[in-house]
C-alpha cells in the first residue's frame, strides 16, 4: 500500500514539474506558438499519468487503426463533447508503453446538430468530418486532434500519426478499427 502511494505521489509530482510552456518537440512544430495551444497541453499535461484521466471521467474505448498510422486508444469524457475550450478536450489519446499508457494526442469532438451545422475551428483548423461514431452510443461528429505528447510526422493537426501503433490483439473492449 505504501508502494502504492509513493507511486501515485511520484506520479502527481513529476506531472506537475511539467514545464507550463510547451512539449518537447514543439520546436519541430512551429503552429505550437499559439497561446490556445500552450493551454491545451498546460491544462492536458496531468493526463500523462492515465489513472488521473479516469478519475476525470475520461472512459477508455477503441485503439484505432489503419494503413496509414493509427490514432490509439482514444478515452472519452462525453461531458466535454461539443467543447471548444482549449483547455477541455473530449479526447485523450494513448499508446501502450513500458507496461501502461502513454498520453500522445488530444482530441475536440463536435456532435452534430443539424444538417446546416458549420464545420467548427479550433487553433485556426477546420476539424474533420462529420463522421460515425467511434463506439456505440457515441454520436455522428466533427472532430481535431492535435498531438501534443508525440511528433506526427504528418504535422500537429494530422488525423492519423504513423508513429503510433495499436496493438494486433487489443484488450476486450479496445478493437483495433478499419477506418475512421
């Protein structure tokens, strides 16, 4: 139980001496200069650390996958669908590493809402879609990811990131998905 707690209380401290300003890479990426974007990864930077996104009502669904790259596993809080906050993305999106989950994306999802609907924007992007849900229940929707825990070498707003990888037996609950 001690183990335990010092686990979570090291976890805690090193998200938290996360420097407030910007990724690792974001020298790679020069649109990482908006001040919305410094506010996505300042107020996201906590979720590195995956039981503090379910304790935050962030709920794990499908690793998704294609030819092209893959997303991961995307965790939802339906809570925050239709936020355009910076600050309150829907999405989480994690690769399996050492043993757990490391956070590499966030994602913006926009339900639509009607046949006239314009596409939103968010950090000067038009999102994507509309498009199917990603799990039963969820519904038809744009979304934006941004990845802001790993390089995607097809840019920062890049819907797919070929560096990340589902694995080829997901977990129950956790398929890896054709298409998006």
């Amino acid at each position: 139980m001690i183990a335990r707690l010092a686990g979570t209380a090291l976890a805690l401290v090193s998200a938290l001496a996360v420097p407030a300003s910007v990724p690792a890479h974001a020298a790679d990426q020069d649109t990482f200069t908006d001040p919305q974007l410094t506010a996505a990864y300042t107020a996201t930077a906590l979720y590195r650390y995956e039981p503090f996104a379910t304790a935050a009502g962030y709920e794990p669904h499908v690793c998704l996958a294609r030819a092209e790259g893959a997303m991961g596993f995307h965790y939802f809080n339906e809570s925050r669908f239709g936020s355009l906050d910076p600050a309150k993305p829907a999405g989480l999106l994690y690769e399996n590493a050492n043993g757990g989950r490391r956070l590499v994306g966030v994602e913006w999802v926009v339900p639509v809402t009607g046949k006239n609907m314009k596409r939103p924007r968010l950090f000067g992007q038009d999102f994507q879609g509309p498009m199917a849900g990603h799990y039963p229940g969820m519904p038809t929707h744009y979304d934006l990811h941004v990845w802001l825990y790993k390089k995607n070498p097809r840019g920062l707003f890049s819907q797919w990131n070929p560096t990340v990888k589902c694995p080829s037996s997901a977990t129950p609950g956790m398929s890896k998905m054709p298409g998006h």
